[in-house]
C-alpha cells in the first residue's frame, strides 16, 4: 500500500510520452529545445532567427553555451531525421508539442523560453502557420487556457507543425 502511494507521488510529470530524446525536467537543453523548435517551425533555419538569439543573450538567459545549444539542434535533427525515416518533412504533433512544454515547468524559465520563441518568430517579419501554432501550443501548455480563444481565431487548419 505505500509504495502505491509513493510511486503515485512519484509520476513523472509529462503527460504523454514522446519519441525524442529525453532531457531532465527544467534543464536548458529542455528550454533550448523549444527555441529550436521555433527555429525550424517555418521549414527552415534562417539567420536572422540566429542572430536575433545572439543579440538577446538568448544563450546565457537559457543557461546554456552557444555550444550546448547548437548541439541541442544538432540532437533535435538527428531525432526528427530518424523518426522522419529520412523523409523531407515530419510533423510535430499537439500530443508531442505537449509532452515538450511539459519538460519545463519553472515559472520563471516558462517566461524566458516564451520570451525567445517570441523573438525568433517574429525575426523575419512574418509569422508562418508553424510558427504560430508552436506559440499557441505555448499558450496552450502554460497559459491557464489563454490559447483557446486564439486557437479558434486561429482556423481548424489541423495543429501539426511541419519540419522540412
């Protein structure tokens, strides 16, 4: 009876499981993956988004080097390439989406990768539906149910993210 007690105690705290490598819960590679996923959400890696992180001090506010960050991208590539069984594209989905905001759960770490996202979306001038639906899923996972309203403004055009 207590160790039922204690392992519900114990749960991990990511609501779905995820194909992607596992970082621990609040670590920079958690946070830093998700600003890679703002790099890429519009199909492509494009250097004002890069430059505008170094600008910020993006890498320091996500306590990470510039190091750990580029092999936080390089890891996240490798994974989607794998998944992707070398196809062009994949598709993050809403479930997947969830499962990586879920690995960040520090208030104040929540406000920086929301920060960064931000930053990075709005670099080029324009908001791809990737981008946007990367931030709604932000609003979504952190927001105490602010997205819904976006979300409905946003269209029913289906909550995947393409990866190209």
């Amino acid at each position: 009876m207590m160790t039922l007690q204690a392992r519900a105690m114990f749960q991990s705290p990511i609501p779905s499981r995820h194909p992607l490598r596992r970082y621990p819960i609040n670590s920079p590679q958690a946070g830093a993956r998700l600003v890679v996923l703002a790099l890429l959400a519009d199909g492509r890696l494009d250097e004002c988004e890069l430059e505008v992180l170094n600008r910020r001090g993006s890498f320091a506010a996500l306590n990470i080097s510039r190091e750990g960050f580029v092999q936080v991208l390089h890891e996240f590539c490798a994974d989607v390439s794998r998944l992707a069984g070398g196809a062009a594209d994949w598709r993050v989905s809403p479930g997947l989406l969830a499962g990586l905001f879920a690995e960040v759960t520090e208030v104040e770490a929540r406000q920086t990768v929301l920060r960064l996202i931000i930053s990075v979306i709005s670099s080029d001038g324009h908001l791809a539906q990737g981008e946007e639906r990367l931030f709604l899923g932000a609003l979504d996972a952190w927001g105490d149910g602010l997205a819904g309203s976006a979300a409905q403004a946003s269209g029913n055009g289906g909550n995947a993210i393409r990866i190209s």
